[in-house]
C-alpha cells in the first residue's frame, strides 16, 4: 500500500511541476502584452519566480528518480492563451488569480502529506510564494481577500461557456429524440429551432433574474448596513475593529485602523459590506447578464439543427451527430479553465455525457412513437 502512494505522489508532483511552467508561459505573455512598464515588470517578475518553482519541482522529481521532458505549455495553457488574446489580459489574469489561488489550496492540503521531505518543504515554501503572487494579483486586480477560498466567476466568459453547454446539451438531447421518433424532416427542423428559441429564452431570463437577484440581496444588505453605521457607528467601528484583529492585526493597530476607517462614512460602508458581509459590488448588470447566456445558449443549441438546415436524411443526421459529439468535447475542455481539471478529461466527461444524451433521447423517442 506505501508503495503504490508513491506513484501516485509522483504524478502530483508533475503535476505541480507542469503548473508552474504553465504560470511562466502565461505571465511572460501577459508581460509583453502589458502597455505600462510597472504592471509589465511585476508580470515578468512573477514569470521569473515561476520558473525558480519550475525548478524546484525539477530536483524533486530527478532526486526520486523521475525523468522529465523539457518544458513545454500545456493544451489548457495554450486555450487560457487563446482566452487572453480574445477576450482580453484583464480577464487571463483573473483566470490566473483563480490558479494561484487554487495551487495555494493544493500546496496547504499536501504539504503534509508527502513521504518525500523535500518535496513537504517545496509545498510549504511555494504556498506561501503562491499565496503572495495571489495577493499581487488581487491587487492589480482591485479586489481583496484570500483567493485560495474564493471561486471566481470569470463573468463573461463563464456565462458564455455554460449557457453555450446548456443550449447544446438540451437541443441535441430533443433533435435525437424528435430522430428517435422517425417524423418528417420539417418537423425535425421546426422542433430544433423551436427549442433554440425556448431554451435561450429560458437560460437569458434566467440568467437575468438571478443576476437581479443577486443585486437586489446586494442593495438591500448594503442599505442595513449604511443605516447601522448612521445609527450606531460606535457599535460598527468596535465590529470593524474586532474584524481586523481576527485577520492578525495586533488590537491597538486594529482600533486605530477602525477609528481611520470610520472617518469616511463611504469606506467604512466598503469595510464592513466586504469584511462582515463578505459581499462586494455586482460585477455585471442584469440585462447584460441575460444576454449573454441567452444568445451563448442560442449558438449552442444551433449546432445540431444547422445540418439539418442545409441537408437531409442520413447525412444531415450523421454530420449534425458528430459535431455536436465534437462540440462537447470542446466546451468540456473550455469548462476545465474554471474547474482546473485537464482539457482531455473534462473533455472526455463532456462526450460521455453527450452520448449518453444522444442515446436516450432516442430510445425515449423511439418509444413514445411506439406507443402512440
């Protein structure tokens, strides 16, 4: 049993390893990218102590016997790449947030848990290096708190690869069952672009409503808020300072910090809705919320009623079931940005649940045909 925990580790390690030279490639792009000198430095700087981390888990693995190819960015890396180049640095760079932060977590969670000293020690010194570079990144970023136990949302991007995943996954899902039940071609073509319309209606509205929601939860906390700092700002100003000592600050700093902070109704509102309420700024308006989802769903749910648009029978079924197959294992590999696993596993998991679609639907339209 204690020998089989040392392939595994093994893996981990390499694991960690890739990560790093993939942070590497990522910030020197971003670097170059970058039009002011001073944000471009701190990029190359951390591109730079990334490789120092790529090399650390270097002599790891060769001190236990592991050989090693050279360096070379993975397919995600190359996909958060293509992120960057399209939708912008800002957003790679939250994307990067999210890394640190999640290399942060892994590095805490197995620093003790490695039967290899130096590769514990490794995992400690590079979760409070991760941690710093986290810290750098927030601040660039303008936002504040512990990266490693926040989940970031991506905002545009998240929205437009899920609601692309929704509208693809429940069209394809109604094209093979509609097949399954053998009906004309034009019904075929009216059921799937009657569900193109009902689904990224539904997923935009939805969409809407909960960024709405969301705001509405926002506005009203913030107002308890603001009307308690009016009311009792000796009360608040104690809270804050009781927020700040739990966060390591020594007490004397902490009031004086507190009794600052106060002094500005305006910050002291930001203070406590980000400290006590854990809560910051919506980040999207409503309607654009809904619009994205609702037209990524859209071109999702097109994709298996395109070829049946401009072909007939077998063909169009074949050519709309293999892209739509392909598709899937393309938006399971785009999800692995915001969930961190591979590419190809999550592509591979997205294909699987396709066909398992595919099929069901049309079992389950074979079936209702039969019976009526």
């Amino acid at each position: 049993m204690e020998n089989a925990r040392i392939p595994h580790q093994q893996n981990l390690w390499r694991e960690h390893w890739q990560d790093e030279g993939d942070a590497a490639f990522l910030y020197r792009h971003i670097a170059a990218a970058e039009q002011d000198p001073t944000r471009a430095k701190i990029f190359s700087d951390l591109a730079q102590v990334e490789d120092q981390h790529v090399a650390r888990w270097t002599q790891v693995l060769r001190g236990a016997g592991v050989s090693l190819p050279s360096m070379r960015p993975s397919l995600r890396a190359r996909i958060m790449l293509l992120v960057g180049r399209l939708f912008g640095w800002r957003l790679l760079t939250s994307l990067l947030l999210a890394e640190e932060g999640r290399e942060t977590k892994g590095y805490l969670r197995d620093a003790t848990r490695y039967d290899n000293t130096d590769a514990m020690r490794t995992a400690a010194e590079l979760a409070k290096e991760s941690a710093a570079h986290a810290a750098q990144l927030g601040e660039l970023l303008g936002t504040k708190g512990e990266p490693w136990h926040r989940t970031a949302s991506g905002g545009f991007l998240r929205n437009a690869v899920y609601g692309f995943n929704d509208g693809l996954t429940a069209n394809f899902g109604l094209v093979m069952g509609v097949l399954g039940a053998n009906v004309p071609h034009h019904i075929i073509v009216v059921s799937g672009v009657a569900g193109l319309f009902a689904d990224a209606l539904s997923m935009g509205s939805s969409g809407f409503l909960a960024a709405k929601s969301e705001r509405e939860v926002y506005t009203h906390e913030i107002a308890i808020e603001k009307e308690e700092l009016r009311v009792m700002p000796d009360l608040e100003e104690t809270e804050l300072a009781l927020l700040y000592q739990t966060r390591g600050m020594h007490p004397d700093a902490a009031r004086r910090s507190a009794r600052q902070v106060m002094e500005n109704p305006d910050q002291a509102l930001q203070e406590q809705a980000q400290l006590e309420l854990g809560i910051g700024a919506a980040s999207m308006s409503p309607l654009r919320e809904g619009w994205i989802t609702g037209v990524a769903t859209a071109v999702g749910a097109f994709i298996p009623v395109f070829p049946f648009l401009i072909l007939r029978g077998p063909t169009a079924i074949w050519i709309a079931f293999s892209i739509s197959m392909l598709s899937h294992f393309g938006v399971g590999g785009a999800r692995s940005i915001f969930t961190g696993r591979g590419v190809f596993r999550s592509g591979l998991d997205m294909f699987v649940v396709g066909l398992g679609i595919a099929v069901l639907g049309y079992l389950v339209g074979d079936w209702i045909a039969g019976k009526l």
